[in-house]
C-alpha cells in the first residue's frame, strides 16, 4: 500500500468518528496539491474527500465527488478505485432518491454497482482497494434488500484481509460482522414474508460469521468488534435452540458497546431488539418481552432503516397480539401484505441486476477475448493483429492527408547468441524487458507492438523524425541498462504522412539494418520528403 493510499483511509476513519470537517479540509488540500484544481489529485484522496461530504450530509456533493474520483481512478488505470467510486455514487444517488423522489433512478443506481463488480473483474493487486471494493458494492446491494448479491462481495472484502500484506486493522472482523448482519436483516424479511425454515437457515448462516467475528477480532477496536460479534450470536440464537441464554445475553452485549461508545440507536444494535423480545417471549417472560420492544419502539428514530423499523413494530404487533390485544390484527394483517409487495419488488430489482450482471460478464468476456488477439502474450504489447487494427484507425478517412506519424523499428542485437548460450527461457526474459523498456520510452498514446522474433515497431501519431529520434534514443539507453544481460537494439526512425504508413515503416526497417550494419546499438534516422 503507498503512503498516500494509507493516509486517505486515516482520514477515513477519523471522518467516521466525527472529525468529517477536517477530514474534508484535509482531502481537498491534498487534492489541490498537484495542479492547484481540485480534479487532478489521487482517487484514493477523492475517496476519503466522498466519504466526508457524506458524513457532513451534503450527498449531491458527494455524488460530484464520486464522479471526480471516477475520473481518478480511470487516469491511474486503477480498477479497484474505479470501482470504489462506482459504487459510491451508487450508494449516494441511492439515499439522495430516498429523500428525494425526483432523484429517484434505481436503474442508474443498479447499473453503477454491476459496472463496479464488473470492474473487478480484472483484478485489483492491492488488498486493501480491493476490500474497499467488494465492501462498497456488497453495501449498495445491501441497502436494496439484495442480500444474494451482497453476500459474496462481503466474503471477497472478508478474503482480502487473509493476505499476508494486509494491515491489522479490525476489518477482518469487520466484514465478518457484516455477513452476520446481512443473514440477520433476510432472516427478518424472510419472517415478514411467512418463509420461516428459509430465515431460521440465515440465522444459522448469521451465528457462523458472528462466532468467527468473534474470534478474528482485532486491531485498535477488537473488543468493539468482539462484542459486536457475539451480539450478532446470540440474536441468532433467540429463534433457534437457546432463547434463554440470548434473552440474557442480547442485552449484557449491548450495553458492553453502550460502554464502548457505541449509541443504542446504532442500526447494529436497533436489529438486535426484535431477537432480544422473541428470546424473551420464547423463554416465557412476555411482559418483560413487550416492554423491551415498546421501549424500542419509542425511542425508533426518522432515519433508522425502513426494515428494522418494520421489524420492530410487527415485532410488536405480534407480542401484543399473544398477550390478547384485539387491536394488533388488522395491524398484521396489513403489515404482512406490504411485507409481501415489497418483497415482491425486492425480486424485481434482483431479476434487473443478475440480468445486468450477465450482460456485463458476457461483454467482458468478449472484449478480453478481443484484446487477447490483439497482444502479444509474451511480452504483453500488441501483436501483429493489433498493430493492423491501430494502423487502420490511423488511416482512416477522417484523418487529414499532412497528419505526420514518425515510425520506430527496432531489433535486439545477437538475440540468436542469448538464445543458444543461455537458452530460450533467459531469451523470453530479454524479450520481455526490452518489450516494457520500449513500453516506457514512448510518450503518451504511443503504440508499441511486437512483429513477431526479436522484432518491435513503435508508432507514434503527430510526431517527427526529431521527437522519434529522441525517443529512439531512450530506448537505447534503456536497453544498454539492463541486467543480467548484456545486450543493445538497433533502431530505425522514419517519419511520415498517416496515409503513407506502409512507406515509413519500410524506410524505418532499412534505416534499422542501417544502425545493425554500424554496430548495432544506435539510431539510425531516414529523411522522409513530405
């Protein structure tokens, strides 16, 4: 992990304890540094700059920073962090259409978090981005009850914290916890909808992951995420075959995070009610259990999410009504038919994202098999096909006649001598370097590909023989530089029009055996007349 990676998630924790504004002064400072706009720093600053106007309740802000960050990630070619602000804008809009109907777009929304995993697909080295990754998507799902699809992003963000590289940080428990939290949050609906062997599997599901959050606890915050994790346990208990040992053990938990700093109108704990009053009424302490949920209940805050809140009161309603109240009926009644619709909506949006999700897999699949055909597999850099393709665009018809594109041809010297003394494989090395030693000499949208042997073209658009020659010239030196081999590479430079292609790669290969036949290692430069 860089330091500026490390220093962006501090801040993130520091704005997820409180510190939001300084947090956000802190990020757009860093942010400003480079260029002196706001745009043009690193998207892991534009992460923790998101997650500040977030906290500080400016969510258009944020879904403008989320874009920012977007744009980042895609200048770094970080698949990770443009996976991140996918699904952070996901999220955001998400809440945004939550208080505001005219903001209400759950198909963009949807489309961010299947573009985000899609992202993924191509692999994030870095454990932590990627944690980060699976954590934002698996939220986004989350908070649309799509609990299939959150579920295994948890696990990936769970996966990452087993490499040996990552920080001990609490985040291993962490996610663990959410896992518990998911299963708890469908065993609820699963309830609300009269599918009980369906939700008492979650449960069990729940009291696994929360066992192992348990355990796995650690970092500065372990005993938080202990606790946490045993609380999770023992709500998952409450249905199952201890109801007695939760009904005592939902509430030493909670208030062993109260003791921590944890607010009792936490969502964490809020869902862990409803299990403490069934633990309570399954252990034949019904008063106990209606005053446990009617305090719950009273103290339900505006922005508690929609489904604990429902959980509470059919909770309620439920209790009441075993304790003979005539009153809860029709209050059932009409709950459990919501609890139906929306549920019903609920595998909607489930149906829109897995069809997404396959359409995006299948079209990444293509655009790999694509590439694949396109490059070279041992040197990674395009191959001939690519070449031909990118040659094509070059020349095509909108392009204007006097459009200069310079043409470097280059060629390893005694290759056939590395070959027979030290064998094809330290020949695959020395082809391999001088591929991203030429790679990193051109300048930005270069194309460089290999012909096929011990052969490389670079091309380069709106140049001249000067600014290739001086490109030719890195490449050489970055060649002479490499070790363990002793090796160089001729070079051939040519210059032309776009619609002359062909004459200027030939001029540039005669200019190339031109340098062999001088000793090799050098430049060699052909005039081209316009």
């Amino acid at each position: 992990m860089d330091d500026v990676t490390l220093r962006a998630l501090c801040l993130l924790e520091e704005a997820q304890a409180g510190g939001a504004a300084q947090v956000l002064a802190a990020a757009e400072s860093a942010l400003r540094t480079p260029t002196g706009d706001i745009c043009d720093g690193p998207a892991a600053m534009h992460f923790a700059r998101v997650v500040a106007l977030t906290r500080l309740g400016d969510l258009r802000g944020a879904v403008t920073a989320a874009d920012l960050m977007l744009a980042a990630a895609d200048r770094e070619h970080s698949v990770g962090w443009r996976s991140c602000a996918l699904s952070l804008r996901a999220i955001r809009r998400l809440r945004l259409g939550d208080l505001d109907i005219r903001e209400h777009d759950i198909v963009a929304v949807l489309r961010d978090l299947v573009t985000a995993e899609t992202a993924l697909l191509a692999g994030e080295p870095d454990p932590v981005i990627a944690g980060n990754a699976h954590t934002g998507i698996a939220i986004g799902y989350a908070q649309l009850r799509l609990y299939e699809l959150a579920e295994p992003q948890f696990q990936a963000a769970y996966e990452s914290t087993c490499q040996a590289s990552y920080p001990d940080n609490g985040n291993r428990a962490m996610w663990l916890c959410n896992l518990a939290e998911s299963n708890l949050m469908w065993a609820l609906e699963l309830y609300q909808v009269g599918q009980v062997a369906e939700a008492e599997q979650h449960l069990t599901v729940a009291e696994e992951h929360a066992v192992r959050a348990a355990a796995e606890a650690s970092g500065p915050k372990a005993e938080v995420w202990r606790h946490l994790g045993l609380l999770f346990a023992a709500s998952a208990r409450a249905e199952g075959r201890d109801p007695t040992g939760a009904a005592d053990d939902i509430p030493r938990y909670i208030a062993q995070l109260q003791a921590f700093g944890v607010p009792a109108q936490q969502a964490e704990v809020l869902l862990c009610r409803p299990f403490h009053a069934v633990a309570l009424n399954r252990s034949g302490r019904l008063d106990e259990a209606l005053r446990v949920i009617e305090e719950a209940v009273v103290d339900l805050s505006p922005d508690v999410a929609w489904l604990v809140s429902a959980a509470l009161h059919r909770t309620h309603a439920v209790l009441l009504a075993r304790n003979g109240s005539r009153d809860a009926g029709p209050g059932l009644t009409y709950g459990d038919a919501l609890a139906e619709l929306l549920w019903r909506q609920r595998h909607r949006w489930l149906h829109a994202a897995v069809s997404m999700q396959s359409y995006d897999v299948l079209r990444w699949q293509h655009e790999q098999a694509e590439r694949a055909a396109r490059t070279d597999p041992l040197t990674g850099v395009a191959n001939r096909r690519g070449l031909d393709n990118f040659l094509r665009k070059l020349a095509d018809p909108g392009t204007v006649d006097d459009d200069r594109v310079a043409v470097l041809t280059l060629d390893i010297d005694c290759f056939k001598r590395i070959n027979d003394s030290q064998g094809h494989a330290a020949g695959d090395d020395v082809l391999r370097a001088v591929a991203k030693a030429l790679t990193t000499s051109v300048r930005k949208g270069d194309f460089v590909a290999r012909l096929g042997g011990d052969e490389f073209v670079a091309i380069l658009p709106g140049a001249d023989c000067a600014a290739a020659e001086q490109v030719a010239l890195r490449a050489v030196d970055a060649v002479s530089g490499l070790t363990p081999w002793r090796t160089g590479v001729s070079v051939g430079v040519a210059s032309g029009t776009a619609h002359a292609l062909g004459v200027s790669l030939a001029d540039a290969d005669r200019a190339m055996y031109a340098a062999k036949r001088a000793g090799g290692n050098q430049v060699s430069r052909c005039h081209v007349a316009s």
